[in-house]
C-alpha cells in the first residue's frame, strides 16, 4: 500500500514532464537529444554550484534568516542562470527552430533538477509505513519548478538567442529573469523569515508560476511580432 | 584479432566490476529504508512468558502488527486484528477477565502505566495508591493466565495520550482502524520468543570467621544470616521489587558492615563465624537456597547454630513477624524469639512469632527458613508479611517501587538483627545494652541504605534473565568482598519445573497510516489532472483538431510542418 504512495507521488512529481514532451510538438520534433544534452549542462552547474557552496557558506545551526548569507546564496544561484545560457547559446542542437529549443532545454533542466533533488527523498520516504502531505507537497512543487524553467528558459531564449526587440520590453524581460532566478531565495525568505509552512509556500509558488508563465507567453509573442 | 576480443573482454568485465560496489550500495539503501521512519517510537515491556511443568502461562507471543483500537469500540466488533490500548486509569478488570476466560481473540494488548510507578520516579502523588493495587490485580490475572496474544507494558507520554485521544475519537465515531480506514498501526517487529536454555542462579556467600579462645580446637559455631535477592513480576524487564525481597538485601549488607567493622578489631572478635549469604530462585520455592546450603560442606552446615532469613522488611510499622517452622516450644526457637523481643522493647516495636508446620509432601516451599528446616538447621524469617505467599506472589511484581519502602522501616530491622545477634555473641542477652547506638562508630549508616536501595529499586532482578556476569551481582559480590573475609559465588541451574522464554524489552514503532481508498482517491486525481494537462497543452500547441485527431487514429505520426 505504500507503494501505492510512493507510486502517486512519482507521478505527481515525474509525470508532467512527460506529458508536457509527448503533447507538445516536442515529441514530433524528436527533441529528445536536446533535452538529454541540458539535463547534462544542469548536472555540471549542480556540481559547480555545490563546490561554490562549500566553499563560501558558513553553515549556521539555527535557522536564522541571515541577509548577507542569503546574499551569497542568490549570487550562486546565479550560476544557475549561466549555465542556462550555456545549455541554450552554446551547444549545438540539431536545426530546431527557437521555439521548440527553449522548451526543450527547459524541460530537459527541470527533469533533471525534479529527479537530483526529489527522487531520492521520494524513495526513502515515501515507501515507509507513515503517511505524510510530505511528498505530494513536493510534487506539487516540482510541477511549479518546471513551469518556471520553461518560463526563465523563454526569457533566456529572448534574451540572449533573439536579437531585434523592441527597446521596451527589454527591461520587462531583464526584471521577471531576475525575479524567475531568485526565487529559491524568496522561498527561503518566506519559510524562515515569514515562519510560513510548507503548503502555504508551495501555494505561492504554484501561484506565481502560473503568474509568470503567463507574463513570459505574452512577452514571447510581443517579440515574436517584429520578426514576422 | 584474437587480442583484441580478449581486450574488449577484458574492458567490459572491468567495467563490470566496477558497478560491483554501486550495485552494493543501491542494495544497502533499498534495505536502509525500513530503519525506524516512524512518528513515534515507545519502549514496551513483554509479559513474562513461562512454563510450569509443561503448563504454558503468559503471553505466548512477542511480534505484533495491527492496527490501534481502544475501549471505546462498538460491542461486538472484531478485535482479532487489533491492539486493545488500555490505560492502567481506566481498567476494567473483569472486562479483561471475561476476555480472557472466553478465550476471545485479540491482534494484542498494549496496557499504559502512569509514570508514577517507572522505576527510578520517586514522586508520591495520592492516586498511586489506587494505581499500585489495580496493577497488582491486574498481574495477578496476566500472570496466572495463558494468554495466546502479545501483552506489552508501556509508560504514558505525550505521544501515547495524543495516539489514544486520536483513537478514542475514531472509535467514538465507529471508524474502526482497518486497512481500509486508515488510523494508527502498532508494529513491533522481534523474532518469536525462544526457551532460555539453561537459566543460571548466583549465590553469593560472605565468611566472616570469629576468634577462637586460647587452647580451644573445636570447630567455631556459626549463625547465616540470608535473604534472597531476585524478584518475579509481570514484566520482566520492570520487576525492581524494592520490598520484595530490596529491603532484605539492604538489611543484610547493612549487619554484614556492621559486624565487619566489630569483627575488624581482634578483641571483639566474637566466638562465632558469621555467614551472610545473598541467594537466588527465591519466588521458584527457593530452590537456590536449596541448593547452596546441598553444596556446603557438611560440617559447616553441622556448625550453623541458627539461621536468620530476612524477606519484605521494608514497609512495616510497629510490628515484624517471625515465622518459624520448629514447634514455638523448642528450646531454641525460644531462645532465639526471646532475643528478638528484648531488643524489640527496648526500640518501641513489636515481634510476634507465627508457626508454620512444614508439610514434606507438598513442595511449596513458602518461607527461605523451610529450606533450612529440611536440612535440620534451626531457622527462623523475620518479614513483615504476615500469611505465607503463594507461588509467584509478594516476589517483586511491578507495583513493588521504591515509594513503597520506608527507609527507617530497614532501619529498625537493621538494628533489631545487629543487637539481637551481638547480645547472643557476646553473652549479653538480657541487659540493657545498646551496641549499635546512633551517634556511635557503629550506627547503622542510613546514607548506606538508601544508596543501596534506590540502586535495587532501579535494576530488574528476575533470575533467568540475569547473565553469571551481570554488574549487579558483581556489585554483590564486591560489596560483601569489603565486609567478610571470604566470599564466594555459586553458579547454579535452575532446573526445576519452571521454563522461561526471553524477549522481554522491545521497541513499538507507531505509524499514522492512510487508508487504501484515499491513495485510490489520490490516484484519481493525479490521473485526472495528468489528463487534463495533455490535452491543455495538445490545444494551446497544436489545435483542438489534433486532440480529436488522438481518438481517431492511432497515435504517432511524424507530422512535418509546412
């Protein structure tokens, strides 16, 4: 039976992904290598991070909110967006047009950040006897992360692969990356700082994905205008 | 081109090899997963499991995996498959009794006692009182009983009240804890209780030898003075037994320090040996006093003027029992009762001497002096018990704690042995002597007994469970060491009609478990939702004509954009 949990959960967690790829024209596209070749890239700048991590972070006992710590945090957080840019200016794809490319390295990322960070508390916890929200939560949240990757890899993909666009929308496309990129310290910030639990800051999260999903689906279409 | 199969070959059981330790190491975290993920984890204490020539007693089973239930379950449901929780405040014995007798089926029995009576918790609150003689009823009944379920005694906590409270509601309501249902689950996952092979008793004895006279060859009389050490209760692993037999022990080593200290000093020295023996398999007729007194030499026994038993002295007031199996008219007895209540007067309290006749042909053995008796040794037990106990009772059960025993109670006992004993040593019998005065060098040191006995009220003694090199017995033996001069430690078998079974501690894992119907319900969603999803996006990417297309046709078919 708790199999059965733990079988819910990976399909809470795991499913969308898969079903984004074969509903989209991803599938036909056979974008499969693209994907492959992000979740590689995202690999690599977990490592890096990691390293980064130990380096400069001075673990602290208690869970004290502490800014400059924070601060740190969110500038390696920012290796992630590097990497980002790496995985969609750099590497070589097969001649896929733009569109595809950002959802494909998007989904490629977000599949590779559910499965490091969520499957093995998944499979060490969710098979015990005790049943907890735990789990479910977190795949509520890994469905939330990967609507953000696609979202920060749209505006990626406008910033960095497009080049006319209008002079306006450019600071628009600058502040919601930036907003997209820190929100694991907003997290952070809301469950030390605010005290909130863990379903409360996985409603916002969910929230604010469908918030800047639809922010970067408008800004993708205004961009797309121009170059008709 | 034969080198290079073999080079490939090679290569790929390298490669092979190399996955052995990551293979190794999946296998350790699938098998790590089952470690302790519970909520809450509680110690419960097993109900003794025995045998008595043959006859099976207690609870005959240790493992236990079903789901919670509480009383307040409908009349006539089906407990085969869960754990009646009971707590000892809300018992309703005859309830149990009738569940018993009919021999109705129970998943198992979970009784909580109130922290008051853990061994080593010294608060006296007003409802222990009440508390300790429901428990005693209540051992009473499991003990005598065969019980073909688990019983586990647990101490409440917070966690427990909470899992009760949460129980209570469910059942309250008629949602009884099923698989179907959700609630808690109760696992405690031990192997099968197996027989102690062969359970050992210590006896420890101290030989304090006395001074002989100038010119004089005979052997030098002695007078033992023992009591019994081990206890018999309930739970196994819970059976302190302060009064039963703690006080005695304390006794003892008292009068053997005080006497070590008189004896130290060659000029009062008495002209007698003392013997101080600590035996064992005292609930079980005494059989390792049985046995001791079979191992010692002949003319030592031969030697032993009198013997002193001490059992339960620690919970009386004005007057303590001596319980003899001599006729009260035989010379010594009366020597021996007269010594008694000369030093008793003199301390404000009473003896009264109680005559029990030894029957030969029953083998209850219901007194350690009986023992003695069988062998032509005169004896006597000096206990503040007035009826003779039956088989396995007053021997230390759980109720026994240490609030139990007052220590000026030993006290007095302490004195009454020490002068009655130095009085007829010294010839002194009859005057008005205090030996062992308080303010004197050789005062009975209170500190000493109250050490001694918060140490007993806080180790287990059941003898089977009791390895040859337990620290308890080794502090024994180490104590008596300082005292006598000679100390020896007996190991015997106990191999008389009682079997013992071990598994007596064990940890309750206590899991908040969800119902079958609601990761069903769960699965509806997620599948709904999932479904929902694809064809959202089949819509927003490629048309509504294409997600009727999906039902059409079969699906996978390379569409190339114009």
């Amino acid at each position: 039976m708790t199999l059965f949990h733990f079988f819910n959960c990976a399909i809470l967690t795991f499913g969308p992904h898969a079903v984004y790829y074969s509903a989209t024209p991803l599938s036909e596209y056979d974008t499969l290598g693209t994907s492959v070749k992000a979740a590689v890239v995202y690999l690599a700048t977990a490592l890096v991070k990691l390293v980064c991590l130990a380096t400069f972070l001075q673990v602290s006992e208690t869970e004290v909110f502490d800014p400059y710590q924070e601060a740190l945090k969110a500038m390696i957080g920012f290796i992630d967006v590097a990497g980002l840019y790496f995985a969609l200016a750099q590497l070589t794809h097969r001649n896929i047009s733009q569109n595809h490319k950002f959802q494909a390295v998007g989904l490629g990322w977000a599949f590779a950040d559910s499965v490091l960070h969520r499957l093995a508390p998944l499979w060490v916890g969710a098979r015990g006897l005790e049943f907890t929200w735990d789990y479910v939560l977190q795949g509520l949240e890994a469905n939330a992360n990967l609507v953000f990757t696609i979202s920060l890899a749209a505006l990626g993909s406008l910033m960095w692969l497009r080049k006319n666009k209008p002079k306006t929308l450019i600071p628009i496309i600058y502040t919601c990356a930036v907003i997209i990129a820190t929100m694991p310290s907003i997290t952070s910030y809301l469950r030390r700082v605010m005290g909130w639990h863990f379903p409360k800051v996985v409603g916002f999260e969910l929230m604010t994905s469908l918030v800047m999903a639809f922010i970067s689906c408008q800004l993708f279409i205004l961009c797309q205008r121009p170059s008709l | 081109m034969g080198d290079e199969k073999k080079s490939k070959q090679r290569d790929g059981s390298m490669v092979f090899e190399s996955m052995y330790p990551l293979l190794a190491l999946m296998l350790i975290l699938v098998a790590c997963v089952d470690l302790c993920d519970a909520a809450t984890v509680v110690d419960v204490y097993r109900l003794v499991q025995y045998d008595i020539s043959g006859v099976p007693f207690g609870s005959r089973f240790s493992s236990l995996n079903h789901h919670a239930a509480s009383l307040s379950f409908h009349r006539g449901a089906d407990l085969s498959r869960s754990v009646l929780i009971l707590p000892l405040r809300e018992l309703d014995l005859g309830f149990l009794q009738d569940y018993i007798s009919q021999k109705q089926s129970l998943g198992g029995l979970l009784i909580l006692l109130p922290q008051t009576l853990r061994p080593g918790n010294n608060i006296v609150l007003s409802e222990t009182q009440r508390f300790r003689k429901l428990l005693a009823q209540l051992e009473n009944l499991l003990v005598h009983a065969n019980i073909p379920f688990p019983v586990y005694f647990a101490f409440e906590n917070e966690e427990t009240d909470a899992m009760l409270a949460d129980v209570k509601k469910n059942d309250a309501l008629g949602q009884q804890a099923t698989a179907t249902t959700g609630g808690y689950k109760l696992v405690i996952s031990v192997s099968e209780p197996r027989k102690i092979a062969s359970p050992t008793i210590t006896n420890i004895q101290g030989w304090l030898p006395g001074s002989r006279a100038e010119g004089d060859s005979n052997q030098l009389p002695t007078i033992a003075i023992v009591a019994s050490y081990d206890t018999f209760g309930a739970a196994p692993a819970l059976s302190v037994g302060s009064d039963s037999n703690g006080s005695g022990v304390v006794a003892l080593l008292e009068v053997a320090r005080l006497f070590s200290t008189l004896y130290s000093n060659p000029k009062t020295r008495g002209r007698y040996n003392l013997l101080f023996a600590l035996t064992s398999g005292g609930p079980y007729n005494y059989e390792g006093t049985q046995k001791w007194l079979k191992s010692l030499d002949q003319r030592m026994r031969e030697s032993i003027d009198y013997a002193i038993c001490l059992n339960s002295v620690g919970s009386w007031d004005n007057e303590l029992l001596v319980h003899v199996s001599k006729p009260p008219d035989n010379a010594y007895i009366k020597q021996i009762f007269e010594g008694f209540s000369n030093v008793a007067e003199d301390l404000g309290f009473q003896v009264a001497l109680k005559h029990k006749k030894i029957n030969i042909s029953n083998s209850r053995v219901a007194w350690e002096h009986e023992q003695f008796s069988r062998l032509r040794v005169t004896a006597a037990t000096l206990s503040e018990l007035s009826t003779p106990p039956e088989l396995l009772e007053s021997a230390g059960s759980l109720s026994d704690t240490r609030q139990l025993v007052h220590e000026d109670a030993i006290i007095k006992g302490v004195k009454l042995v020490a002068e009655s004993l130095a009085r007829h040593i010294y010839g002194h019998q009859r005057k008005d002597i205090k030996i062992f005065a308080d303010d004197s060098s050789l005062a009975v040191n209170p500190f000493n007994v109250r050490s001694w006995l918060d140490l007993l009220s806080q180790t287990p003694r059941v003898a089977p469970f009791l390895s040859k090199s337990e620290p308890l017995i080794t502090a024994l033996k180490k104590e008596l060491e300082d005292y006598t001069a000679e100390v020896s430690v007996q190991h015997e078998s106990l191999d008389g009609i009682f079997t013992f079974y071990d598994s007596t501690k064990a940890s309750l894992n206590i899991y908040q478990v969800a119902s079958v119907t609601f990761d069903l319900l769960l699965l509806l969603v997620l599948g709904s939702y999932l479904i929902v999803l694809f064809s959202f996006l089949v819509i927003t990417t490629r048309g509504v004509d294409d997600l009727i297309s999906l039902f059409r046709r079969p699906p996978s078919r390379k569409v190339k954009m114009v």
